[in-house]
C-alpha cells in the first residue's frame, strides 16, 4: 500500500508550548487524512485534506498539505493536556495506510 | 447511535486454539476494514472488503481469514492464533468502498493476548 513515513516518532512538551507532526511520501498524494488516538482510545478522524497547498484550522490545530502533494503536517499552538495521545497521518488509493504516528505527551 | 461494534474488548486465549473477533457497524457502510497496532508499528492493515461478497489482502493477512458475508458484519479470524498475533486490534468501517477518500469509523478495539 502507500507508504507515509511520520516523524517524530514522540515529543514530549510543556503545556503552552507547540508541536508540529511530520508526514511524508515519496510519491504523489491524491488526499491525506489525519487522525487521533487517546490513551487508551481508538483512532478518531480529524481531518481530510485534497488540494496542493491547502491549509485547515481547526481552533488551534492547522494542518496544511503540500505544495507537491507529498507531505503534510499538523502543528497544534500552545497545547494543553488534552491534546494528549497518538496523532496519525494516513493516505492510500484503493485502501488507506497510516503512518507510525507521533506520540505528544503534554507535562502541565 | 452510529457506531462499530467489536467483541470481545479484551480476550486471552492459548497457541493454535481458534478464535474470532467479531465486528458490526450500524452505519450501512460498505467499507470495513481491520488493522492491528503494535508499539512502534502502528496500525497495519490486516484485510478490508469493499463491499459484500469482497474482500482483500492488507499488509499483514497471513494467519488471519476474514469473510463478508452481509454488510454490517466482518468478522476476524483466527485459526491457529500465535504469540506474535498478540496486539491490539481494530475494526473501522466506511461509508463507500473508496476508502483512501472517506473517514473512518473505528470501534473500541480488541486487545488479544495468546499465550
């Protein structure tokens, strides 16, 4: 399937500070979906992104999709405890693949 | 409520004797999918199925069988479970069979431990 490589691997932040998560293919992207999974939890869809170069906020997560259509990230501003968890990317054409997904562990 | 639906929550069981994980989504989804998650793997795909009647390989099918036989179930099975089937299991559904396009559900998950 289509292969999404995710770095970090796991940050470790104080809350207030940002975090951003990397994901990136080596081929071309038709759509990139990004999802959260809780501690404890199952992975929960957050957003969906289609178009080169496109930008989506939600409150205080962005997400943007590049230009090339091979990578995206996702970069929370001042994050608090409950953004907490496993953050993955995941991309395919017939079926999707995610990534190894970023671990963020917020320290109040 | 919409939702999907796997049993057992939590299961241990011993090398080589049968078992499966049941999956249901209420949702009339076409697409439904399981994945397994290991620490630092993720979430692999183990089969999907597009629609009734149809079903693939993911990444990682050996030592599993899946079969769709209606559309709200899809059921995983084991049928000589190893120590290194021991994970975490995930059951996700979708509302068409382009799956790379539409969101997925997930359900609460399986954690199998075989011993």
């Amino acid at each position: 399937g289509q292969q999404v490589m995710q770095i970090p691997q796991y940050q470790h932040v104080q809350e207030g500070e940002d975090f951003t998560t990397y994901c990136n293919s080596s081929t071309t992207l038709s759509n990139i979906q990004w999802y959260k999974q809780r501690p404890g939890g199952h992975p929960v869809f957050l957003i969906q992104l289609v178009k080169s170069g496109e930008v989506k906020k939600q409150k205080r997560l962005t997400f943007q999709f590049g230009e090339a259509k091979k990578n995206s990230s996702l970069h929370i501003t001042a994050t608090q405890t409950t953004d907490v968890g496993t953050y993955f990317c995941a991309a395919g054409y017939s079926t999707l693949t995610f990534g190894k997904g970023t671990m963020l562990l917020v320290s109040p | 409520e919409a939702q999907v639906t796997q049993n057992p929550r939590y299961l241990i069981t011993v090398t080589g004797k049968k078992l499966t994980v049941t999956c249901s989504q209420n949702m009339n989804h076409e697409y439904m999918s399981w994945y397994r998650q290991d620490p630092g793997l993720g979430l692999r795909q183990i089969y999907y199925s597009m629609n009734v009647e149809v079903t693939d390989k993911g990444d990682v099918p050996e030592g599993y069988k899946v079969s769709r036989k209606e559309k709200r179930n899809f059921p995983l099975i084991l049928e000589s479970p190893s120590p290194n089937q021991t994970s975490l299991y995930f059951c996700a559904s979708s509302t068409s069979g382009q799956a790379y396009n539409e969101k997925l559900f997930f359900g609460s998950g399986t954690q199998l431990s075989v011993l």
